[in-house]
C-alpha cells in the first residue's frame, strides 16, 4: 500500500469534498475517486460515506484514521531521515512551545543544544493551545506540551500574580482569596482545572502570558501563573505562593517516539541529560 492513496483520503476529508480535493493535489476528480475506491478495496471496508452534503469518514474510517495518520507520518519521517542521512547539513529540529518557555527556558537549551549540533537547523514556532494540533500535522516534531509520547523532565510552581499594592499581607495566599478579586485567564492556562465550574473570570484570548501579567500589573485583576511567565516582568507584578502548592510537569511531547527523525532523537537525548543533571529543578 503506497502512501499516496492514504494522503488522498486524508485530503478528500479535510477539504469535504472530492473536488475540493483534486484541485488541491492535481488529480481529476475520476482519479481521487479511484484512488479512494482502491484503498477502500485494499484494507476492505469503507472508509467514506458520500451523499449531497459532501464526503466525511465512517464508523471505520473514523476507527482507522489514527493509524493512516500514523503511516504518513512514518512515511514522511522516512524521506526525512533519508535526506538527512545523504547530507547532514539539510537536519532540522522543528520545535513547537509555549511563549512563558520561549522566554525563560528555550534559548539556553537550544544555545547548549546547537554547541553540541551545530550541524542542525533549529526551527521555533511559538503558540498556545494550537501545539497539539501542529504536532499531530507533523508541522513540529516535539512540543513543550502534554500529550502523545510525553516526556516529563520537570516540575514548576504555579503561583499567584497580583498588583504591586495589593492588600495582602504574607508570602502565601489561598487560591479562594484569589477567586474573591477580578480573575485573568485564558483557555488554555494551566490554573483551569483546578478552578471552580462557575469561577467568575476575565477571559484573555492570547498565547502569551505577558497579556495577562499586563493587565495584572495594571490594576485589571489578579492570576495564577507558570513561575517561568514572570521572566521579563520583575517588579511589575507582586508574587505570591499559593497556600496549598500546585506544580506544573514540564515535558516534552512527540507524536510517536518510534516515528521522530534523529534530530528530534537527539534533542530528547539532550534532554534527558541536561535535566538530569539539573539539580535545581
């Protein structure tokens, strides 16, 4: 089964409609049918159903969709490794992390990285809730994200972040203290699960903590962040821990440990060592 029947499909489904499909890959829209039918023919069930409304994926489609996935995913990280092995200098790592991690942690490990590979390019893309996706897409070989293939390496506190004249006394403040003020936060903070259903909040829309530790600083409300957001805003904001201490695990993600290419290998590697050595995480 080559791999060209499997992108196809994946194709049709993401743009809808079989024509939608075609024009992107270059096909007619006969030859994306054939192409769909054969693979149907292959593994001998049907992945499709069609009607007026367009294409969208069976029961047993939606059941295998993870596994074709994974063979393109393969597929691609073959060619990749291929190249990679015919001219070293053509390595990439494509990383994908959040902004907090950008700013506090990535540039000393990708500095300590790079003086032991500086045969490989190093790629970054910074976002928030969207790493899983990009990691899933293979857009990214490796997210500071849960998820997939996790690799814990770290724990960090998550603290509270309040406006310098806040009328507080102590180093420590219960996290129900917190929820009585005007609470900062976005969908994809760490705090979120641990917050009451009905917690009343100021939803921040933005990848970026320094949105929220702004607004913090400013007077708008109060936060409970990754102590490695505080990096960059010193004395703007007052810190304080929480009463009883919640801890963020810090990892690395990829989307299958038996699919990365070497360079992505090597920076788990890298990982592993550099943390384990770390005594002050």
């Amino acid at each position: 089964m080559d791999d060209g029947k499997l992108r196809a499909l994946l194709t049709a489904v993401e743009c809808g409609s079989f024509s939608k499909a075609a024009a992107q890959l270059g096909y007619t829209q006969s030859a994306m049918t054939h192409l769909v039918n054969k693979l149907e023919a292959e593994v001998g069930c049907t992945l499709l159903e069609r009607d007026s409304q367009g294409i969208r994926l069976t029961d047993a489609g939606k059941q295998l969709l993870p596994y074709i996935q994974n063979v393109i995913c393969a597929c691609d990280t073959l060619l990749q490794e291929a190249a990679e092995q015919n001219d070293p200098r053509t390595r990439t790592l494509r990383i994908g992390c959040f902004a907090s991690i950008a700013r506090a942690r990535l540039p000393e490990l990708l500095r300590a990285f790079r003086e032991l590979h500086p045969e490989i390019k190093m790629d970054v893309l910074v976002r928030g809730d969207e790493l899983p996706a990009a990691l899933a897409s293979g857009e990214i070989q490796l997210a500071s994200a849960q998820g997939f293939d996790f690799l814990p390496l770290a724990d960090t506190p998550l603290v509270a972040v309040v406006p310098p004249d806040f009328p507080w006394e102590g180093e420590t403040i219960p996290l129900e203290r917190l929820l009585r003020e005007p609470f900062l936060s976005s969908p994809d903070q760490y705090i979120e699960p641990f917050l009451p259903p009905d917690t009343p909040r100021l939803e921040v829309t933005a990848s970026d903590d320094g949105s929220i530790l702004s607004m913090v600083a400013g007077g708008l409300g109060v936060s409970v962040l990754s102590s490695f957001s505080l990096v960059g805003y010193e004395g703007q904001v007052r810190v304080l821990q929480l009463e009883k201490p919640i801890a963020l695990r810090l990892g690395a993600a990829v989307k299958s440990v038996n699919t990365i290419g070497t360079s992505a290998r090597m920076f788990l590697t890298f990982l592993r060592e550099y943390y384990g050595k770390d005594d002050t995480q």
